[in-house]
C-alpha cells in the first residue's frame, strides 16, 4: 500500500526539503511543458501530450500538497511564456494546479498503491485522472477563448483534456515505478537484452520504416504485453513511453502508420494510441500482479499447511487411485521420509511402493480393507506392520477418507498415517505387566501414606488377608527389637533419595505366624517427581533361610576340605590389599603344591588322593593363627595368606620363611592313609606384599612362579618370589608369542654347514634352523628351540625345515656339480614321535620328487631311547624309501650298544664337545678312538663335527675318520653364500676360517 512505499513521508518535511521537492518540481514540470510547447495541437497551449501534468500528481501523492506551489509557479511561467496575460497565465496555472491536486486527493481517499498490484487501483487511476483533468481543460479552455485565442471552445476542451489525461497515464505510473516497490517477477539479464534488441527492431519496423507497415502495429502491443507481464511495472512504463516517443516522433516526421495528410486526425490517432496502450499495460500489470500475489499467498497457504503438518505425529497424504488402477501421490508431508525411508518425490508417480513392504501377514487384510472402501467409499481404519530396510518392524496407524472425482472416475484418498509401534509396546507391555501382576510373587499397591489400593492373590495366599480386609487401610507392618520405626523410616528415606529398596523383612501373617519375605519396593512418581503410589513385591523366604547356610558353603568353601575355596579367597585377599592401603605390616602369600600327588591318585585311586588332601588341610590349619587364612585352590594346590607380619621387610621375610618350613617339615611327616604308610612332600612359594599397590592377580601370578622355581630346584623347597623371576617368565612369554608368528611372517631361514671329505670335497652339507626377528635380529636356537618344544611349535616348524630342505635338495639334483650331495636335516623327538611322521616325510619327499637318498635325517640319542621299538620301525620305514639316518651327538647320552645294532643307522656323528680338546685332552682323545672304532666295525659311517683346526682334522684322519664338519671349512650359512661356495671349485680349498660361534 501507499503508506508503505519508501517516498512517503508522515512527518512534515523539513524547510530545506521542502524546498528543494519544490524546486525540482518546478524544473520537470517547466522543462517537460517547454518540450510539450513544442509540438502544439491547437496553438499556442493546447498540445495532445502533457507530460507536465502525470508529474505533477506524482509529486503530489508522494510528496504531499506542498509542492502545489511549484507546480503553480511552473505552470504559471510556461502559460506568461506563451504570451497570454498575467491574469490569463494565473488563471490556467491555477486549473494545471487544481487538476493534479484533486486526482492525488481522491487516489489517498480510495488507499491507492502505486504498485497498481489491484484492477481496482487502475480503475481509480484512470476516473480520477480523466475527472481531474476537467479541471485543467476547462480553466484553460475558457480563459483562451475569452481571449479569442480559438473559435470552437468545445473542440479546444476536449483536446486539452485529453493531452492532460494521457500525459498522467504515460508520466505517473513512470515516476511510481522508480519511487515505488512492486511484486518481483522472474527475469534474467539475458531476457532483458532479448527485449531491447526486439523493441528496437520492432519499433523501427513499424514506425521508422518508410514503408509505413500499419498493420505491423499490433506488435507494439504485444511487445508491451512481454514487458508487463514478464519485466515487471517499471519496464511497462518504460516500454509505454518509449513506444510512445517512438510513435510521436515518427508522426512529426511524416512516418510511421499514424501519419495522414491531415494533421489533427494523425495528432488524435496518435493519441489514442498513447492512452490504450498506457491503460492497457496498467490493466495487464495489475492483473500480472494479483496473479503473483494469489500464487505467493497460495504457496505460503502451502508452507504454513505443510508446517502444520510437519508437526502432526505422523503422515499426511493424499494420493490417486485412477480408474486404471495407477497411482500417483499428490501430497506427502515431510514425515513420510522418516517413517517409510522413502521420500515424495519416489511415490509420486506410483503409491504401490509403499504397499510391497507391508508385513505378509497383514497385506492380505489391508488389500481387502482398502478395495471395499474404494468400492462404496467409506473411511476405513487399519493397524499393520512395516517392514524397514534395517530390518526393524514398525506398526503404523491408517486413517483414509475416499472422495470420488466426477471428471474422470478417479478415487482420491486423504490419509493420516501415525507410527503406533510404542504404543503397541506400551499395550504389550500393560498385557505383561497385567499377567506378571499375578505372579507367583505377592504384590501390592498403595498410596504416597501407605494405603493399600491393590493386592494380587498370591498376596493373599501367603499373608492369609482378603483384598477387602486391606483396601483403603494402611498396609500392616510387623514391629520388633529389629524392625523398630527407624529402621522404617531408613526405608522411607532411601525410597525417597532413591525411589527404590530391597532387603529382607520379618513380616506378620493374617493367624500372626512371623515369616521372613524378600521383598522390593519401588516409589511412582508424577511428571513433578512428588511421590504417588508405593509398590512392593515380595516372596515367602522361609524355606530358603534353612539353604542359606549350605549354600554359602557350596559357594564360598570347597567340598572336600572345608576350606575357603578360589572365590573366597580373592576376596579375602582384596579386602587384606584394601587395608594394607592404611597399615605398613607386610602380608604374605604361600601357594603349596604336593609332591607327585598324581602318583597317588594313579596307583591308591582317588579316595586315598581325598583322604591326603583331608590331612594336608587340617595339617596347614595348625600351622597359622586364626586371622591367617588357608585356603585350597584345586587339585593338590593350596594356599596360605599371612597377614600382620612385620613392618619391616627382613623380618617379616624371617617370619613367613619360618611359617613356610614349618610347614614344609609337617608335609614331610608320614600319612596314614588306610591301611598304608604314605610319604609326601610340598612345594612352596612365598611372596611378600605391602600397601595397596598390587593386584590379586599378581600376588597369584608372583606366588606361583616362586612355586614353580621350588619345583624346578628338586622339590621339597621353600622359595620366595624373587622380580628376577618374573623377568625371564615374561621374556620367555614373548618371545614364545612371538615364535607362534614367526613361521607365518616367514622369519624363519635354513643356514647350511657344509660336510667335506679327507680330500677336502664337500659331500654335503647340514641345515641348520634360524631366527632372523624384525626387531630382536638374530635370536639363538639355544633360545626357542626350547620353546618351540615345549609349545609344540616344534611340529608345524620342522615340517617347515624339511619341506625347505627338500626344496633345496631338488635344487641341486638340477645342476650336475650339486646332485650329489646330500642334505642332513635335525628332528626333534616330538616331531619323530608324531604317528603321521612317516607319511608326512614321504609326502614331502614325493612333492618334491628328489633323490631320497640324499635326505639325511639326524635324530639324537633321547629321541631314540623314548621308544626303541617304535622309532625303529619308523626308521625301517623310512629306510625302505632310501633315506639316511645319522645319530647325532652321540656318546653324550647313553650309547647303549644294544639298540646300537638294531637301528638302522647310517652313521654316526661325534659330538663337537669331544672334538673341541681332542689336542689337549687325553680323554676325549681316548673317546673319539673308540667311536670311530665302534662306528667302523658296525659298518657306519663316522663324521666329526665341530672340526675348527687343521691338528683335529689330521687327528681324524690318522684313525680313519674322513667326514668333517665344522668351521674349519665353513661356518653355518645362508643358502646365497653356499651357493657362492660350491660354484668355485672344491678341490681348491677354498676354507672360511671364521671365529666358531658359542652357540653352535
């Protein structure tokens, strides 16, 4: 509206404002009348365009009746210009004045808006311009006739009234344009150009042309159609008088399709061009603009609906089922994403999407529900299940109204869809918690003061009261020297901290019979958190107090002995840790562990084993004071916990030293078990603790490592947990994690030591296994060979070592210089004891497809003893195949000659320990002699390892040993330098003099 627009002012201007509107008024209104003058209809005022006058109530509504004065003063010089008298021009300009100041009055009393966004503002517009302008022409008209200026006064009005009335139609919605603000239409930069170029083109065509193309000007209308329809009220008034201009100008210069041969028929076609265009570019623009105004209060009618709807707890749609059965949705509130995963826009052209997902078991009823109510249209409601892509099931809510649509038989539903699924839960819940309110359990309700609302039955069977008896009554209570009012209001207090307790009360029946209940109570509150009702639950324990005792028993001491078993005892020890925090005295722990009980068990059975633990048990009772604790883990292993021992560490060491003897002499006492004498024996370790600085776990872990080293210095010892211990254990825990990963990340490497002959031609050679650790480097066999016995790595790791070796042995087979020799390779006894061995080696040996009789398995003297008659039966069978057998170390062992004809050996290897003094130690000397003596008369082969000098070898020699190893040739290396080895020739001998490695 008006009141809006930028150019109004409420307020008075200020002087120098008012001046200054004023002045420029005079201006425009004098320099456009001048120009007017110009071109006169009816000399020497009267013109069929004045512009002056569409300025002048411009300036008006804007600017308020002020400016009248400059418009009069204006007007009043133009007319003395003219040359018609002081008298005549005041009387004209008073009319020019007039005219304008009453069409501006009457567009303020109608609300006028200078945007004409209504029919009606151009209706207004152009009654009060074609009415206010009588004014002007009929003060003009009768002060120049008086004048006798003109003869036909009647002709003279309506011409000047008519060059007023089109100059406010073309000047004013001009200067309301640039002073006001109008609805925004859709325009670009590129359109704007395109319709100048067009304008100017057309314009030129139809009025510049010497062609005169009349009937080319409906073009023009059309042009100015485009402009107020798509560029908005400016550009229409613009486009207005620029068309104009373009007409007027070309009619003054004979041209364009109003010129004739009479003047004043081309002046009023002229003008009637001017004023149908102008009215109906308003019209158009008016209309361009309820149209704008009807669409953005329907699309903000949307949002808000669509707002609304978004808050609704649930979907609203609209969609169409056509007579053809297809689908499409024409509305979709935002929520339809999060309840159906799915947005509008993917349904808008087929709503049968949403029907695949609903629940098989539903679809049927639904389908049904929705065609009956298609087909007499009726609202229907339905409950079904929907399937989510996350595999969740949502129960939604239906409620859909049917409207038939005349047109084309179509049927259009309005629909509300609403996510039940927490109110199912909640009803499935109230089913539950109905059933479960007639448990088993008593259970009852009341008040926030304690008055019975509800009772269940078992309630009732166990306290022998009706639901009459106690409804609307405070529930009853049994008072005793236990039970006292503040031990209720204890109660009270914590359901009112924390609106929940549970314990054990004595509890008086309806015949006064005192029982024991557990019972649970649990404070309701209100969205306030005040307190409204109290339910308790609650069982008769009677029956299970007389179980307490047996159960704690089970529970917390071992069957056998009576002992506290592993559960007790953690928590004795975390609660003796706890108070160590506050107390310097040392504790201690002592984990015990029989001497070959397994023995016992094995050849007395376990009932003798019992009867020992029985014994064990109270024999360690006697040996502590009551605050100590002793304690039986399993199995043999029991334990000692010590506590108020000595602040100082010594002699709290000297106190549970004395206590762990005492101990280990009374386990050496003999039993008597039946009808038998049993002597046994304990292992102990004592580990010493202060403060609260250790965990059970370590003192476990620390006790029983000293244990463990009791057991490894003979058993019937006493040790104390030393740190040091603890080390290795943990090296040796690594590095055994760090052997179960070894063989996959191929860490593992064969290095070879070559074997050679008296005349120095190598023969063969020894694989020998190593670890090359990422991070540790070289790691000994020393080291995890031990290990990977004791783990069973030994295995996988072996089958590794022999399946490399074959590999490297097929190698050789290839190259004429290399095929013959041969490769020994080490087996642990576990390994060879494996009852697959034999058909793991001929796998390997077929895969690879080598010469079995370059495969030398080594196997040492232990591994051969564990089980004579097995392992030959497997050297038998791997003999038969052609592989070779070497006796390793041997004469470290026990060198019994009587499995020593029985083996299938091949040879015999002398062990480096007697080969490393065999210079300077007569004994050894005497020991190698008869090794190779004994080899020789057995028809075995005899190689001496560890050869490191050239005396040792011509030693050998001398008594017909003419197989070497050692460094004195080479030391063990990767397969790269035996390879670089043998490709030179042998018989030079070419030796690698190395420093011997300790651990080879």
């Amino acid at each position: 509206m008006l009141h809006s627009q930028a150019f109004l002012f409420q307020q008075s201007p200020s002087r120098l404002r008012l001046g200054l509107r004023v002045l420029f008024i005079f201006i425009a209104y004098f320099i456009s009348g001048k120009l007017g003058l110009q071109f006169p209809f009816i000399p020497p005022n009267i013109t069929l365009i004045w512009l002056p006058t569409g300025i002048a109530v411009a300036a008006l509504y804007g600017w308020g009746y002020q400016v009248s004065i400059g418009i009069f003063l204006a007007a009043l010089a133009l007319n003395i210009g003219t040359g018609v008298s002081w008298h005549a021009g005041t009387m004209i300009g008073l009319g020019n004045t007039l005219a304008p100041l009453v069409v501006a009055w009457y567009l303020k009393r109608k609300n006028f808006s200078v945007n004409f966004i209504h029919r009606d503002d151009v209706i207004h517009f152009c009654i009060a311009s074609m009415l206010g302008m009588t004014i002007s022409a009929s003060f003009g008209s009768f002060v120049l006739w008086q004048a006798d200026l003109f003869t036909d006064p009647k002709f003279a009005w309506i011409s000047w009234w008519a060059g007023d009335t089109v100059g406010v139609f073309l000047a004013t919605p001009f200067l309301f344009a640039l002073m006001g603000s109008y609805p925004k239409v859709r325009q670009t930069y590129e359109e704007n150009f395109i319709f100048l170029c067009i304008f100017g083109v057309a314009h030129w065509a139809i009025f510049l042309s010497k062609s005169g193309l009349l009937h080319l000007t409906f073009i023009a209308i059309a042009i100015m159609i485009w402009a107020a329809i798509r560029l908005g009220n400016l550009m229409a008034s613009v486009t207005v008088i620029a068309s104009s201009a373009f007409a007027a100008i070309a009619t003054y210069c004979g041209l364009g399709p109003f010129q004739s041969f009479n003047p004043a028929e081309s002046s009023i076609v002229l003008w009637l061009y001017m004023a149908t265009l102008s009215i109906t570019a308003l019209l158009i623009t008016a209309l361009q603009a309820e149209r704008i105004a009807a669409t953005n209060e329907l699309r903000d009618a949307f949002e808000r609906i669509s707002k609304v709807a978004s808050r609704l707890p649930g979907v609203v749609m609209q969609y169409r089922i056509r007579r053809d059965n297809s689908t499409n949705v024409l509305y979709a509130s935002d929520a339809i994403e999060g309840m159906f995963e799915i947005t509008a826009k993917d349904i808008k052209n087929n709503a049968s999407i949403l029907v695949k997902h609903i629940d098989t078991a539903d679809k049927k009823a639904f389908l049904q529900n929705h065609e009956y109510a298609t087909k007499h249209l009726s609202p229907y409601q339905m409950e079904f299940r929907y399937h989510r892509t996350d595999g969740t099931v949502r129960w939604l809510f239906l409620d859909a109204l049917p409207e038939l649509e005349s047109d084309d038989g179509s049927t259009l539903w309005h629909c509300f869809i609403s996510d039940i699924t927490e109110r199912k839960a909640a009803e499935q819940d109230l089913r539950v918690a109905a059933i479960t309110f007639e448990s088993q359990e008593g259970i009852f309700v009341t008040d926030n003061q304690w008055r019975v609302l509800r009772i269940n039955q078992a309630y009732s069977r166990t306290t022998g009261f009706d639901a009459h008896e106690l409804i609307g009554k405070p529930l009853p209570r049994h008072l005793s020297q236990q039970q006292d009012d503040i031990f209720f209001s204890n109660i009270y207090q914590a359901l009112d901290q924390h609106r929940y307790w549970q314990g054990e009360l004595w509890a008086e029946k309806k015949n006064g019979e005192v029982y024991p209940q557990l019972i649970t109570l649990t404070a309701i509150t209100n969205d306030t958190g005040m307190i409204t009702h109290y339910i308790g639950s609650f069982t008769d324990i009677s029956r299970h107090k007389g179980y307490e005792d047996e159960i704690l028993n089970l529970a917390f001491y071992d069957p056998l002995t009576h002992l506290p078993n592993r559960r007790l005892l953690m928590d004795r020890l975390q609660h003796l840790i706890a108070m160590n925090q506050r107390d310097d005295a040392h504790s201690a722990i002592l984990f015990i562990d029989l001497d070959n009980f397994k023995t016992l068990n094995d050849t007395r059975g376990h009932d003798a084993g019992d009867l020992l633990l029985v014994e064990v048990a109270q024999r360690l009772q006697t040996c502590v004071r009551e605050s100590d604790t002793v304690a039986r883990l399993g199995g043999d292993e029991f334990v000692v916990v010590l506590q108020a021992l000595s602040q100082d560490k010594d002699a709290a060491a000297v106190q549970a030293d004395k206590i762990a003897e005492k101990i280990r002499l009374l386990l050496n006492e003999p039993y008597q078990i039946t009808d038998f004498i049993h002597h046994g024996a304990g292992s102990i370790g004592v580990c010493l603790f202060q403060g609260g600085d250790i965990t059970v776990k370590d003192l476990f872990k620390r006790a029983d490592t000293a244990m463990y080293e009791a057991k490894t210095s003979g058993r019937n010892a006493v040790r104390f947990f030393d740190p040091a211990m603890q080390a290795v254990l943990v090296v040796k825990m690594m590095l055994e994690s760090n052997l179960r990963v070894a063989l996959a990340l191929e860490q593992f490497q064969l290095y070879y030591q070559i074997q050679v002959d008296a005349e120095g031609n190598v023969i063969g050679a020894e694989a020998l296994l190593r670890w090359i650790h990422p991070d540790r480097g070289f790691i000994s066999p020393l080291e995890f060979i031990p290990i990977a016995e004791q783990t069973g790595l030994i295995i996988p790791i072996g089958t590794w070592v022999l399946e490399t070796a074959c590999h490297q042995l097929k190698k050789w087979g290839r190259n004429p210089r290399t095929a013959h020799l041969s490769l020994a390779v080490n087996v642990s006894a576990k390994q060879f004891q494996q009852t697959n061995f034999v058909e793991t080696v001929t796998e390997i040996v077929r895969l690879h497809n080598i010469d079995p009789s370059r495969l030398k398995i080594e196997l040492t003297e232990s591994t051969i003893l564990d089980n004579v008659d097995a392992t030959t039966e497997k050297m038998q069978q791997l003999k038969k195949l052609g592989i070779a057998f070497s006796m390793d170390d041997f004469g470290t062992g026990y060198s019994s000659l009587a499995y020593l004809q029985k083996l299938p050996l091949n040879q015999l290897k002398i062990d480096q320990s007697f080969v490393r003094d065999l210079s300077d130690d007569e004994n050894d000397a005497t020991i190698v002699r008869a090794i190779i003596s004994l080899g020789l008369n057995l028809g075995l082969d005899v190689i001496a390892e560890g050869v490191e000098t050239v005396a040792q070898r011509r030693f050998l020699i001398e008594h017909n040993c003419l197989t070497f190893q050692g460094y004195l040739y080479s030391k063990p290396i990767p397969i790269e330098g035996l390879d670089a080895l043998l490709a030179g020739d042998s018989s030079d001998h070419q030796f690698l003099l190395t420093p011997p490695d300790p651990d080879e």
